[in-house]
C-alpha cells in the first residue's frame, strides 16, 4: 500500500508540475501575443530616413554599439512630427556586448549648423525639417551616424510613470513653485486633474509631477540643470521598469506605444525590449562639455567652446575612442562657431 501511495504522490506531483508548464506556457504566448498586437498601433516613420546624411568618415568601433536619439518634442497640443521644437535631445549609446547604457542630452539653444538651413539652435532642426534633419544635424555635428530615432510628448511621459506608480524625487525648495505651475499647465493641456506638491523633499510622485519637475528650467543652472533633472527621470524611469513585473509592462507598452513616432520596426523593438533586465545606464552627461552661454545678435545661444575638442570627448564618453579625430567638416564647423562666439 505504501508502494503505491508513494506512487500516486509523484503522479500528482508530475501532473501539477506539467499543469504549471502549461499555465506558464499559456500567459507567455498571451503577453507576448498582446505586446505584438500593440506593436502594430505604433506610429511607425521611417518616410525620411533616406534623407538622413552619414558622416563623411567611419566611425571607429561603431559596430559594437547601437545609438539611438530620443526627441521630447515641445508641444503643447502633443503633436509630434516636424513644425514643433525638439525641447529634449537625447543620445542613447547601448554596448552591444555588455549592455551598458550612456546618455548624453544635448542642451537645445546649442549652436550649430543644420545643413541646408544654416546656424541656428539645434532645437530648430526639428522644427525646420522633422527627424531626418535632426539626426543630420546630430550626425554633421558630432561626427556620428546615428539613424534611428524615437519621438515622444509630454502625455507619454505622464502615462509611463503613472502606469508604474510614480517614482521617488527629491524635489528641492527652489524647483517647488516652478513645479507646481507646470502642472498646471500639464493638467489643462491633458486634460488631467493632478495634485500639485505641498512640499519639497523626497517624496513619489505621478506622471504629471514628474513631467512638471523634467521642464523646470528657470532656477540656478538654467537648461543645463534642467536636462540633469530629465536624465534624472529617465534612470528612475528605466530602474522602476526593470522591478516590475511583465503584466504591468506590457499593459504599460499597449498604452504608449500609439502615443510615440519611430522608424523603429517591430523586430528591432523586440530585440530591444528582450534584453531590458540586463541593461544598466553607467553614465550621463550633459553636452557640450566645454560650453559659454550667451546673447548673439539678441538670441540665447550656447555655444561649444571649441567644437572640435567637444566632439573628441564626446567619442572618448561614448566609444573610449581616445584617439578619435574629428573629421574636417566638424574642424570646420568648429572654427566657424568659435570665431561667432568670441564676437
């Protein structure tokens, strides 16, 4: 009898084991059956990408890693194509081997060429000529040859961070008012009813308090503080994302996706998205490094101090290409820029 009660006990075990599989197996295919379904409501652009101009020489030990540009666009009715200023210029470099991430936001009143176009505030590339003409700039300037992009608006961001309750900021006591009115705004152009903050300090907060403290630009550091504070949202962001669980993500992913613009297609979006618990941002900064900001014929600019310097730490940050040398174009960009700002 004890025989076969002892092998009634592994049949059960074996069954509820196999039954377990199945659940897992069953949940696995409908996540991954809805998160492709989403994919397809993205708003899919790759219209411009033969427009947009390489650099004129290759990049050293370009093929180890994968760099992308994240537009926050400044618009306040949330459209997200040309005619709307890039108020959010971010570099996203991925180690193809180790995972690691580096960001660099680009200050938007930094002064540069855009080809066709002439000098102006990166910002503008957007404005004049949408992704494509962004990316050149970003490529012409910084001798780099990036082609993808993603584009997202203020909405996005609110919905992120909601649909992952909240992150944790330290609000401090000179960013508190300013805060406090863009959530005003952020509420009628959302049409949201959002608290405002009663405090400073650290404290979680929701999608439209964090959007608020990202544009906070009109304390001490001005836009170079402010882009601090949306790498700042963009780490607790990505950390939030790797501690929770893959319903809340992918419910997370059917929300936002038809609120962003990308020529990302769906197999780069998955393979980008299978290796998120591995990845870790390691660095960020703001660029240009070396930079002097002021008026220019009655316009706010910043200006790189020596282009061609900023260019060589920016590969040195990105690719550990310390030898790096820019290429002709950028030294000539460069001594343009220099010879405006000394004026």
């Amino acid at each position: 009898m004890a025989l076969n009660h002892n092998k009634n006990n592994k049949k059960q075990k074996y069954l509820l084991l196999i039954i377990a599989i199945q659940i897992i197996v069953i949940i696995a295919l409908f996540i991954g059956i809805k998160i492709y379904t989403s994919l397809r409501s993205i708003n899919y652009d790759d219209s411009e990408d033969d427009n947009i101009i390489d650099n004129e020489i290759p990049i050293p030990h370009a093929e180890e890693y994968r760099n992308l540009v994240i537009f926050g666009v400044d618009s306040r009715e949330n459209a997200l194509k040309e005619s709307t200023n890039s108020d959010t210029i971010i570099i996203v470099s991925i180690n193809n081997d180790t995972k690691e991430v580096k960001l660099a936001s680009i200050y938007r009143d930094t002064y540069v060429y855009i080809p066709d176009k002439g000098y102006n505030k990166i910002n503008a590339a957007y404005f004049k000529g949408g992704y494509s003409l962004a990316l050149s700039t970003i490529n012409t300037n910084f001798d780099l040859n990036i082609k993808e992009y993603i584009t997202v608006n203020f909405r996005t961001l609110v919905t992120i961070i909601d649909k992952l309750g909240g992150i944790s900021l330290d609000v401090k006591s000179n960013e508190l008012n300013y805060l406090n009115g863009y959530v005003k705004e952020l509420n009628r152009i959302n049409n949201t009813n959002s608290p405002t903050l009663k405090q400073p300090g650290t404290q979680v907060v929701n999608g439209t308090q964090a959007t608020a403290y990202a544009r906070i630009r009109y304390t001490s550091g001005g836009d170079f503080k402010r882009t601090e504070r949306q790498r700042i949202i963009i780490d607790k962001l990505f950390q939030k994302a790797k501690e929770t669980d893959i319903i809340t993500l992918s419910s997370v992913v059917e929300e936002i996706l038809p609120q962003i613009y990308t020529n990302l297609n769906t197999k780069d979006i998955l393979n980008l998205a299978k290796d998120i618990l591995a990845y870790s941002i390691i660095d960020q900064t703001g660029f240009p490094f070396e930079k002097d900001a002021h008026n220019y014929k009655k316009v706010s600019y910043v200006f790189p101090i020596n282009l061609e310097d900023n260019v060589v730490k920016l590969h040195q940050f990105f690719f550990a290409d310390i030898e790096y040398e820019p290429s002709q174009r950028v030294k000539d960009y460069s001594a343009y820029i220099e010879a405006i700002r000394r004026e």
